[in-house]
C-alpha cells in the first residue's frame, strides 16, 4: 500500500509538473486598442524580441512550451519599450493596469495602476518601484536645494539631512524585502546593487594596522552580493554581472597577465555551476581583452583562448567557427606580446636593398608600420619626425619603418613629403617566408612597437605623444634595476 501510494504520489508530481511547464502570461491594459505588442527581454548589454501577441482590446498573452529563463522582461508597443517586469520561479501570472486615453507610451500611469496576480516577485518588484517613486517626490525639492551653487553649505544642512533620512528610509525597505524574500528574483536584484561594507582593519600585535586588510577583505567578499552561478542576472535591465566582473578585475588587481588571470581563474569557477553563466562570463572575457586600454593586456585574450577554447571547454555551446575566429586572433597577438622576443624583419628599402632590422645595434628600436593613404598616418608621421630629430640621441633609439602598401612610389612620396630620417621599408618586398602582420599584430595603422637592444619587445601600439613619456620611465627603471644588488649577493 505505502509502495502504491509512493508512486501514485511520483505520477502525481510529474503530471502537475508537465501541467506548468512552459509558461503564459496574461495581460489585460485599460484603454488600449487592437494592436500588435511584443515581449522584449535582456542579455548583458543586449534587449531580444522574444514574443509577438496580438492585443484585442487590451487582452492578450504570450506563452510558449519552452519555460522563460529567469530575468527582467518588457512590454514593447509599436517600437517603444513600456515597462519591465520580471520572471521568477512562476510562469504563470497576470498583470492589469491602465494606459493613458490620450497617449499610451506614458509610462508612469501604466505603473500607477498596476495589478499583479498569481505572483509574489512581481507584486514586490512593483511595490519597490512605487515605494521609490514616492520617495523620489519627496526627494526633488531637497536635490534642488543641495544643487544650488548660490546657497553655502550651512543653508544645505537641513536639506542634507532630510535627504538623508529619506535615503535610510529607501535603505531599510528594500533590505527589509531582502531579508524575508531572498529566493525572489525582485530580491537578488535589489542585492546585486548593495556595497559591500568594508569594516575597519584591526590592529597587529605590535599595534600597527595591516594597510593590506582592507583591500583583500573586499577582493574576498566582492560578490557577496552576486551570485556569479545565477543566470536570471545576466537578464536585467543594467548589465550588472558584466560591470561587476569588470569593475572586480580593473580596480582590484595589478593590470598585469599573471595577476588578472588568477583573479579571472577564481570567478570563472564560480561561474561555471550554471552552462549559461559559464558561456556568458568567459565569452565576455574574451570580448573584454581583445583590445584592452592598458598596454599588454592583450595577453590574457590569448591566456583565455588557451584555457577554455583550445581545451575544447566551450564546446557545449560555441560552433567550430566561433573557436577558429578565437584561435586565429589569439595567434595574431601571440608572436608580438610584449616580454616576447620580436622577430626580425627583412624588407626592401627606397633603393631596393634590404634592411634587417636586426642590424640596428642602438639601445631601443622603434617599430613603425605605416599605410601611405592612411590619414592617421599622416597625422601622426610629423610627430614622430620631430620626435626623433629631438630625442634620437638623448634615448638612443633607431626607427624601423614599415610601408603596408605594395607600392615603393607611394612609398617614396610619403618619405620625401614628411622628409623622414630613418629607415624606410616596403613591407610587401619582404625576404621571408612570413608576412609582417603575422610577426607583429598590426590590424590597424599606425602601430607602433618598443624593442630594446635585445629585441625583445617592451611596449606595443603606444600613440606617438607617449612615446616621450615611456623611454623616459623606461630608463629609470632600467637605472634602478641596474642599482639594485644582485640576488644572493
């Protein structure tokens, strides 16, 4: 009998779980018209039409067999965004409100009157929105005085503190809803934008404070407020797990290789309990260091192609053509990053002898590729003529100037119109098996490379007006290190 009951119990939830899948939301508007509304989600940056009804007199719905993933969603009427929402666990609820009779892209009456049924996130969510939209009303005149640059700080101590306490008000609400919904998507949102509190470093035996306390506390608890695991969070109207994961590896490590991969290591892990955070966290990885601002960085693109496309860990979701468009770029960074011994180059010059760059014997090499026609170039070949009239002897450096067009004529003119007083090259008329590009990364002109005596690359694609700036810090330090005793010794 129990073995009966057991099973009959097993039928029982499987046949009410095959009865709620998929999903169906209703809406029911006020004042509107027969027309064509859409559902419109979120993906990191990104909004996607997922869904087309047809409104009849304000009633209609959007359903599917397929469950919608958990995140924020919105209305789309005609090609203007009305009004998020969100969707939990429940696929199944209804929403009334009213529109305008005059203008139904006013958006704030369709959030007045909102009426949620059959679910409690969404009943949440728009109560926040409301209890925010008082206290915002509450909050205008008090902004405008602390606005006011004719009014002293004194004059602003009250405003100050009235906005205060209306933003403690705000504090309390939503960590309130926090605590006793924390499983709500309404609730997780509200979390991801919480700071984390850093408390105050405590003090070694000595009586000295660690200075380094506070900053691995905060590395440590980071995200605290971010399930890294959780996809819903990749669906919300600001891209938060993407400014996170930026914000946590930009600001809170050294912007070096070793470092940031380290630091990147740990956080894809996390993310890797869920597929869909997985392929979003290590596909916006590689979109992050393709072309990073700080110089060097590059190498971590082909850190992570190494790590998790070459390994064959994006193949539950990336095609093969996705993986080679991978593969084929970090090849192209990989032969010119910076600690990496640049090859030589072979060319022929305005005479039709070769150069090899090898045989530039002064402390620093100056590599710069060039197009004739490239407006860029001839922007920034002026600067570096008078760079290198004024600062030649005072670095030490020779320039290695590599033409990108076939022409030698176009060549030639462009040497005699910016009078350039170093060693000109025409890339194509090479002596090597090899095309240039596939020895130093240059998808763009110019670009610009720093070799020491040894060749070995110190600094990549730097604009002229840095270059100045950078040979000077790198003799200092190249001074020190030279200063510095000898380990050991």
């Amino acid at each position: 009998m129990k073995r009966l009951l057991i099973t009959f119990i097993a039928l029982a939830v499987t046949q009410f779980a095959h009865a709620q899948s998929g999903y169906r939301i209703d809406f029911k508007i006020k004042n509107w018209k027969d027309t064509t509304v859409y559902l419109g989600s979120y993906y990191g940056e990104n909004t996607v039409l997922r869904d087309t009804a047809k409104s009849k007199a304000g009633s209609f719905h959007f359903d599917g067999k397929t469950a919608l993933p958990e995140g924020a969603y919105y209305l789309v009427l005609g090609k203007n965004k009305l009004f998020d929402f969100v969707v939990g666990k429940n696929k199944f609820f209804t929403i009334e409100t009213t529109a305008n009779p005059t203008d139904a892209l006013k958006i704030e009456d369709y959030l007045k009157t909102i009426v949620v049924k059959n679910d409690e996130d969404n009943k949440l969510f728009f109560d926040n929105l409301h209890f925010i939209g008082q206290q915002s009303l509450e909050a205008e005149p008090l902004i405008k005085v602390l606005r006011d640059s004719t009014l002293t700080e004194d004059q602003k101590k009250d405003a100050r503190a009235s906005f205060s306490k209306i933003n403690d008000r705000v504090m309390a609400y939503q960590n309130e809803l926090i605590e006793k919904n924390p499983t709500t998507l309404t609730a997780r949102l509200l979390k991801v934008t919480k700071q984390i509190e850093v408390p105050n470093p405590p003090k070694k035996a000595d009586g000295s404070i660690d200075s380094t306390y506070q900053l691995k506390y905060y590395r440590q608890h980071f995200f605290d407020n971010l399930d890294l695991a959780d996809e819903a969070m990749i669906r919300l109207p600001r891209p938060f797990y993407q400014e996170k994961v930026k914000e946590y590896l930009e600001k809170l490590f050294v912007p070096a290789p070793d470092s940031v991969m380290k630091a990147i290591n740990g956080i894809v892990e996390k993310a890797k309990k869920n597929q869909d955070t997985y392929k979003y966290m290590v596909f916006n990885l590689m979109v992050m260091y393709q072309a990073p601002e700080i110089m060097g960085l590059d190498e971590v693109f082909v850190r992570l192609n190494d790590t998790y496309w070459a390994t064959g860990e994006m193949n539950f979701w990336a095609a093969a053509s996705i993986k080679k468009s991978m593969k084929d770029y970090a090849d192209k960074i990989r032969t010119s990053m910076i600690g990496r011994t640049g090859a030589n180059l072979i060319m022929q010059d305005q005479n039709l002898q070769p150069r090899s760059m090898y045989d530039i014997k002064n402390k620093y090499t100056i590599l710069f590729i060039f197009d004739p026609d490239c407006g860029h170039c001839r922007e920034e070949t002026p600067k570096l003529v008078e760079f290198y009239n004024k600062s030649k002897t005072q670095y030490n450096f020779e320039v290695y100037a590599v033409s990108s067009d076939t022409s030698m004529v176009k060549m030639k003119n462009f040497m005699k119109e910016f009078k350039t007083p170093w060693i000109t090259v025409n890339g194509p008329r090479t002596y090597l098996k090899e095309h240039y590009s596939k020895m130093y990364h240059s998808e763009t002109t110019p670009t610009i490379y720093i070799l020491d005596d040894k060749k070995k690359i110190i600094a990549k694609k730097l604009p002229v007006s840095k270059l100045d700036d950078f040979l000077s810090k790198q003799q200092k330090f190249e001074k020190m290190k030279k200063s510095q005793p000898a380990k050991g010794s």
